[in-house]
C-alpha cells in the first residue's frame, strides 16, 4: 500500500489554520505544508522575530504562501487570553488548530502563572488555548483540533497529589505526565463533542523520534555539553527528518478519513519512525475518570471553561 506523504494533502483553500510554535521544527514543517496546499496559516509562536524569518523562508519555497505571525507564549495565559481575542476578532472562524509547540525534559521551572513548566505549557497553554478558540472553531463544521503527544506518554501518570512537581520533580516523569495529559485531553475534547452532537474533529498524533532542536534544550539548559551532543549524534544517527515527523499531524489535520478520538504516528518499528498510520494511545489515557478530573482540574487552573460545549448540551 502506498505511504501517505505530504503530496496527499488535499486543496485547502479557503481554510485557516493555527500552528503553536510554527517557528521550527515539526510546527515549521506543517505550516510549510498546510501553506504550500493553499492554507492561510497564523504562525502562532513565542519569539515573533523567529517566526518571521521562518515565514520568510517559506515564502522563499511558496511564493504565494499566506501566511500571518502572531505572538504566543503558551507559558503564559495572559499572553494565550490575548492571542485568542485576537483572533477572534479579526477571522471568522478557523479550520485547523495544530497544538504542536512543546517543551522536553527540561530542569525545573515555572511558568508565569506559577505552573511546573511542561505541564503549563505542554497542556494547560494548550487547552486554555482551545477553549478560548472555540467560537472560531464551531464557527466553520468540521473543524480539528490536533493535540501533538508523544510516546513518552506511555510512561507518564498523572499525579494529581503533585500535579505540579512541588514536591518532587523529574524532568522525564514531568514530561511524561505532560504528554499524558496531551492524550487525555484530546480523548475527552472528542467525547465531550461526540455527546454533544458538535461537529467538531479532536484527533491527535506523535512524530516518532524526529530530529528537531527539542531534544537540546533540556541538555543546553542543565549546561551538559556531552548529553547535547549526544542528543546532535543521535538526531543524525537514528533520528528521522522533521518533515517526516509532521506527517502525522498533517494527516490528522487533513485527511478526509479521519475521526474523532484517532491517533497517529509513524508505521515503522515501536513508531519510531516511517509515515502515518493510526496507532494506538497510551492504556493511561483510557481512563475516562482521569480524563474527566484532568479536565476539571485543568477549567479551574486556567480559568477556561468550554461554555459553548456546555453550551450545546443544554
């Protein structure tokens, strides 16, 4: 059977599309393609001076790219709160939400509104980011949502007597929790949508190992040279291409078969690497009493509450 490759993206014009850190890496790649299919994409990204120049260079390779950069900073709900206003006041409504950016295994920090970093950023950014969209979302039927996991999730838990590490911190198990988290929220998104009778698509999707600069900032931050330049032989060595690695979000954003609650990653040996195929989540991520305590859990540290939903089923 033939691979599904950038090449099967169907036309998008017409569509919007919102990629979180659009600048680099996997989320540079998915723009770069959702804009060469005709797609209007807000490269939505913390430094806006990196996002330019990564617009600059898709312009280069799509002329007629287009293609709008807009400051996020996902460590930071005021800046969420802010990005979303923004854009709901200015598009009618949006086709495609990719919630790509991350952060990985990196030493303790703290977000701005006092959250363990890779859960704040990983996660809450993210859901507070798709509740404050969804009037753009339910604006235009069939809308995703593509929530970016990990297999890291496999190993993760969530620990909801330290949710956010205060008293023990591990940058891997904070990692892991996080992309559990990912997983958990794009399975209850679906759900609660599905109940709902809301015509709107929560699929998710990984990217295997994919070379990008994700895996040297943790080693860069802790100031380990040799364990960063481990992470640069093994991103050569093992690693497949970011390109590759955006496939399946690709997919997930835009194939016409795909339904709620779908996951995808590579094909190829533990989905480490190939093309897109759907694949299954973590077990964790099954347990829809979690699911449902991570989501009110998650209302009440954001301050965002997914009114239009609840909003339908009334």
């Amino acid at each position: 059977m033939a691979h599904w490759t950038e090449k099967d993206i169907p036309p998008l014009a017409g569509r919007t599309a919102v990629v979180t850190g659009a600048n680099s890496g996997l989320g540079y790649h998915a723009t770069l393609q959702l804009a060469a299919h005709g797609a209007r994409v807000v490269l939505a990204s913390r430094d806006t001076g990196k996002a330019a120049a990564a617009a600059d260079e898709i312009r280069r390779q799509v002329p007629e790219a287009m293609l709008e950069m807009a400051e996020l900073d996902l460590a930071n709900l005021q800046s969420v709160r802010q990005f979303a206003d923004t854009f709901n006041a200015s598009h009618e409504n949006l086709d495609m939400l990719i919630n790509n950016a991350g952060v990985m295994a990196i030493p303790q920090r703290r977000t701005a509104d006092g959250f363990e970093m890779q859960l704040g950023t990983n996660h809450l950014g993210h859901f507070a980011l798709t509740g404050l969209l969804l009037p753009s979302l339910l604006a235009r039927p069939g809308a995703r949502v593509v929530t970016v996991s990990s297999n890291a999730a496999s190993r993760g838990r969530i620990n909801f007597d330290d949710l956010q590490s205060d008293r023990k911190y591990r940058s891997w198990g904070a990692y892991g929790q996080s992309k559990l988290a990912n997983q958990l929220f794009m399975l209850e998104l679906d759900r609660l949508a599905r109940q709902r009778h809301i015509d709107l698509i929560s699929a998710g999707a990984h990217p295997g190992y994919a070379a990008t600069n994700l895996q040297a900032v943790g080693p860069t931050m802790q100031g380990s040279r040799l364990m960063a330049r481990l992470m640069d032989v093994l991103n050569r060595l093992v690693a497949q291409p970011a390109s590759r690695g955006a496939l399946p979000e690709l997919y997930a954003a835009t194939a016409p078969n795909v339904v709620g609650g779908e996951y995808f990653g590579p094909d190829g040996l533990l989905n480490q690497r190939g093309y897109p195929t759907r694949v299954p989540t973590a077990k964790q991520a099954l347990d829809r009493d979690v699911a449902r305590r991570l989501w009110q859990v998650s209302e009440e540290l954001t301050g965002v509450r997914f009114e239009l939903l609840n909003a339908a089923a009334a």
